[in-house]
C-alpha cells in the first residue's frame, strides 16, 4: 500500500506543477496518461462518473467505469459540436 501511496503522490505533485507551469502542457499525451492512471487509481470502476467540462470526453472515455456522463459547459466547444 505504501508503494501504491508513494506513486500517487508523485503523480499528483507532477500533475500539479504541470497545470501551474503552462496551460499549454495540459493538452498533452504525457499529462493525460498520468492523469488516467491518477484518476482509475482513485476512482473504483463500479461508480458513476460526471465530468464537467468534458471537452471530446476522452478522459471519460479512457476510464474503465460502466456508467459516465460528460458535461460541456464551455460555449465554444458545444458551438463546434
């Protein structure tokens, strides 16, 4: 469990220092692999899953859970949907 800890919090503090040193580095692969690995991790594949400002929905669709729901809320992206 220890190793298990060790390894999330080191995702997440990569995670972290990602988002706050360039809003450009959001949108690549590196990040969003970890972020899948964080998030399928911490959430248990048998709960419902609602994201908000889902975008194309691929983190939705990377995640393993039965039931996900995506919610754009920024207007530029449902006006190219």
């Amino acid at each position: 469990m220890k190793k298990h800890t060790e390894r999330i919090s080191k995702l997440s503090r990569y995670i972290e220092e990602t988002v706050t040193a360039s809003p450009a580095l959001w949108t690549s692969r590196p990040y969003y692999r970890d972020l899948q690995i964080l998030l399928r991790w911490l959430i248990p594949p048998w709960t419902s899953i609602i994201e908000f400002g889902s975008r194309g929905g691929n983190l939705l669709a990377a995640l393993t859970n039965r039931s996900k729901t995506g919610v754009e809320v920024h207007d530029e992206v449902v006006k190219r949907a």
